[in-house]
C-alpha cells in the first residue's frame, strides 16, 4: 500500500508541476531537429528503498551470506546526465530520446559510524512530446546499481559490533516520466528545469546468497531463490534537474 501511495502522489506533484508551467508560460521558439542537454540535479528517495543507516542485517548460512534489512538505506542525493534529442516529425514536437545518468545517494550519521553509499547508472532511451516551451516524457532502460553500507549491528547472540558491506553490481530494468520546461537563452542554448521520476528496479528482482562473506547481492525482492526476506525494495525517487540544452540543428 506504500508503494501505490508514493506513486499515486508523485503523478499528482507532476501532473500541478506542468499545469503550473502551462499557464505561466506562452511564448515558443522555434524548435531544433537535433540537440542535446547536460542536467545536474537533486535526487530525493519515495520508494521503500528509502530509509536511514540503522537496521542492517546480514545474516550467515554457513559458508554463504544474505544481505535482510528492511531497506536499502537510501535517502537523497545528486545526479548527473546527458540527453540527446531526435525529432521524429515534420513540426519536431516528438522526440526520440537517449538519457545517459549517474545518480549518487549518500546517508550518514555519528560521524560517519553509520553510513551507505549507493551508485546506479543508467541508459535509457525514450519518446517525448515539446511544444516550444513545456515537454513530457517517458523512459525505459537500463541500470547498474551498486554500493556499500556500515552500520552498527547486534548478532543474534547479542554481541555487537560495526560491520562493512559491500554490494556487488546489479542490473535492473526500470522506468522513468519528466516534465519541464525551457527557457531560450541564445540562439543555439535553451536553459532548461525538469522534474523527473524514476523506478529504477521493476525487474528482475532477485534474492541471492554470497560465498564471499561481506560482499554481498543487493536483495531487493520478498521471496525469489529460496530466500525470504523482511519485504521488497523498490528504488523509486524524484529529480529536480536544471542545465543547458545545445541546439545542434
């Protein structure tokens, strides 16, 4: 039910985010065949993966490790991309779309005692709709995602300690919808804001076990491979990008 929740609400801050940029903005300019934009942003987590640096669990089966926290530590971060543009029609209003992105979460607490590092980068092409001012967009591609955690834990004979977990790289499908709008600048350079959410893992999520100690999978499924964990993690966040879009043709 959390999960429809944070969708739900992130289609509606969306769908007042371009209302809102509509009915401010009338003047359109002249719109290129080819161009291509360099965003920076600011990432906030939505999904179930969000959550602080407390609660790792990393429990051993013999000689193989399994990585059960209740999240997967994520809260905000920064991203980086680049984007090229094709128009597809003879008014240019459609665009084929290629997005190239490097999105980096970082959380931590007591000084650094607690923290996790996540790095997920992503390829993902798409179609988007621009009438001059205001565009809106849908992505589907791919992503490698991976980082490490430390954490103070307590073992089940109630000792304690703080351990180090690294995760090993993984490869997921997802989804991602922008809308924004761009502001003309020169004649060859839009300046450009979006707003963009994106589901990073819808599939294939996987439960695995490790024979490599604290260098571990990132289970983010409840159930798969004979492995059950405390709940699925959904990698769901919103970016507010700005940057400049380069008017190639």
């Amino acid at each position: 039910m959390k999960l429809y929740k944070t969708i739900f609400l992130s289609l509606i801050f969306l769908n007042f985010y371009t209302s809102f940029t509509i009915s401010q903005i009338k003047k359109k300019s002249k719109l290129p065949k080819y161009s291509i934009s360099t965003l920076i942003g600011y990432n906030y987590v939505l999904g179930s993966a969000g959550g602080d640096v407390y609660g790792l669990s990393v429990t051993d089966l013999g000689t193989s490790t399994v990585f059960d926290s209740p999240d997967l530590g994520m809260q905000q971060g920064a991203g980086l991309s680049v984007t090229g543009k094709v128009s597809l029609n003879k008014k240019r209003t459609v665009r084929l779309t290629g997005n190239l992105g490097y999105n980096h979460f970082y959380n931590t607490y007591d000084r650094g005692r607690n923290r996790t590092r996540w790095h997920i980068f992503n390829l993902y092409p798409g179609v988007e709709y621009n009438d001059g001012k205001i565009f809106a967009g849908i992505e589907a591609g791919y992503s490698v995602i991976t980082g490490a955690w430390q954490s103070d834990v307590t073992f089940p004979d109630n000792s304690k300690s703080n351990i180090y977990v690294k995760f090993k790289p993984a490869n997921r499908i997802g989804l991602a919808v922008s809308t924004g709008m761009e502001f003309k600048v020169s004649r060859k350079m839009n300046f450009s804001v979006s707003l963009r959410g994106m589901w990073a893992n819808i599939f294939p999520k996987r439960n695995n076990y490790s024979s490599t100690g604290y260098n571990v999978y990132i289970n983010d499924s409840r159930s798969n491979n004979g492995i059950e964990t405390k709940g699925s993690k959904e990698i769901i966040f919103i970016q507010l990008n700005t940057g400049l879009t380069f008017r190639l043709k």
